[in-house]
C-alpha cells in the first residue's frame, strides 16, 4: 500500500507492551495507527493489537514499526498495510545499516525456506515462488529517516543517540532523505516531550516528495495546529492515546 500522505494528518502510535484504554473508540478520528514502541514489544503482542483493530476498524491504515526483525512475521505483514524501519541519522551504525542489512537478510532467508525442500523436479518452481515471496514482503518495507530529538527518550538510549542536531543539521538530514537516501518519510522524533515547530520548520522547505512526520508530546489542539502550520504533513500521537482518550481527542485537528 502506498500512502497519499496528503489525507493524513493525524496518526496515532500504538505501544503493543502498553495497555491499551478501555474504550479506542477514539481512533475512529485518527488517520492512521502505528503499532510500535521502544520496550517489550514481541510479535504475540504486536499481532493481538493488529488483529483488534483490524477487526474494529476494517478501513484504517495500518502500519508496524519494528525495532527488531524478530517483531515482523509473516503474519504481521499480512495484517499490516505496511511495515515503516526507522533510519536513526544521529543513532550508532547499528542503527542505521546493521538493522536493515539484518532485517533484509531475514528476508531473503525466507526465501530459503521456500525453495530448501530438496525436490529436484520441482526445484525451479520453488526458487521462482520464494523470490515472488520476498519481493512480496520487501515492496510492504518503507524506509523511514528518523533523527531523534529527546536524548532522554527510551528511544534514544536504544539507538544509542549521541548528537542532538541543530536545526542546520536537520535542515540537512531532511534534504539527504529525499535527494540522497530516497526514503518516502522524515521522522523528528521527540518521544515524550514537545519539541515545538523549530526543527520541522527547519526541515519543510527541503522536502517535495518525502512525507514529513513530527511526533513527540503532543497533548493539546493547539501543539498540532502548530506543528501542522510548521510544514509537517502529520502528527503521530502516542503516550496521550494511552494515558487519557479525552485529551487525545483534542489532539485531532478540526479540519
Ligand atoms: C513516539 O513519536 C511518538 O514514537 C509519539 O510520541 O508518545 O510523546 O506522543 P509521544
């Protein structure tokens, strides 16, 4: 599924190791749901958040975030409209290379599986059948640049973040993601506290084609009028959906 991100505006991050509200009623006013986080997360908990919301809200986008490749299955990709692998620029290298080079060997293995039956005859039919299957799970695989911005987010300890950029910096991450890495998304990632609308207004005038997401804090109308009016494409909201269903729902703009 590719994502027109001009219709979304609003995208709500699911932890699948967090409780989810006794209602999620709510998310019949966001746009699209991530299913991801920074701690405890598996593939068991990753697919029973997928399959209820798939089963509660047939038509809403959905995507997994993995941390890990373990996290993605077979099963989370079908149940998933895409899978979206952070690309940490200011992360360790095992961030930005190791992962992906692991995640795509995963892959690639599966195709292994496919075609190790020892069957001569049929031999050829599987190799074919286990490349339409990994060139299958790959075309769901979205790259997304990430520059995370809270040094004292979990996430930031796990992608061992050592440089918070300036907005120079991420006015150059943005403008490398789109010219030069090509992926469709530039994250600013400030997970659990607002970072305001400097560092998105910085990264806007460099991105045509890529999606700009901001997501970190946000709790109030107010913060995501103005990081919309800043140049971002979307909001993604997360803690706020888990904490307190009323507050979240200020957080959708009202267009
Ligand atoms: C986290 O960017 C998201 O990955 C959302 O951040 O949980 O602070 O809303 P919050």
């Amino acid at each position: 599924m590719s994502f027109d991100w001009s219709k979304f505006e609003h995208v709500t991050k699911v932890d699948p190791a967090k409780r989810l509200p006794e209602s999620i009623d709510v998310l019949r006013h966001t746009d699209a749901v991530i299913v991801g986080g920074s701690d405890g997360v598996t593939e068991e908990n990753s697919l029973a958040v997928f399959e209820r919301l798939r089963a509660e809200f047939p038509d809403l986008p959905l995507v997994q975030e993995p941390y890990r490749s373990a996290h993605v299955s077979k099963r989370t990709v079908e149940v998933a409209d895409a899978v979206f692998v952070p690309a940490v620029y200011n992360g360790d290298k095992t961030n930005f290379v190791e992962k992906h080079v692991g995640f795509f060997t995963e892959l690639a293995r599966k195709s292994e599986d496919v075609t190790g039956s020892g069957l001569p005859f049929v031999g050829s039919v599987l190799a074919s059948k286990g490349r339409e299957l990994v060139a299958e799970l790959a075309d769901g695989v979205v790259g997304e640049g990430y520059v995370v911005q809270n040094p004292d987010s979990k996430v930031a300890g796990l992608t061992n973040v050592e440089e918070h950029y300036t907005p120079e910096q991420i006015a150059g991450a943005a403008l490398a993601t789109e010219s030069f890495y090509g992926f469709p998304i530039f994250y600013i990632e400030y997970s659990g506290r607002y970072g305001g609308p400097e560092d998105v207004s910085a990264a806007a005038p460099f991105l045509d084609e890529t999606a700009l997401l901001y997501g970190g804090g946000i709790g109030s109308r107010a913060q995501t009028d103005e990081i919309l009016d800043a140049g971002a494409d979307a909001v993604v909201v997360g803690d706020c959906f888990h904490e307190d269903t009323e507050r979240f729902l200020e957080t959708v703009p009202t267009t």
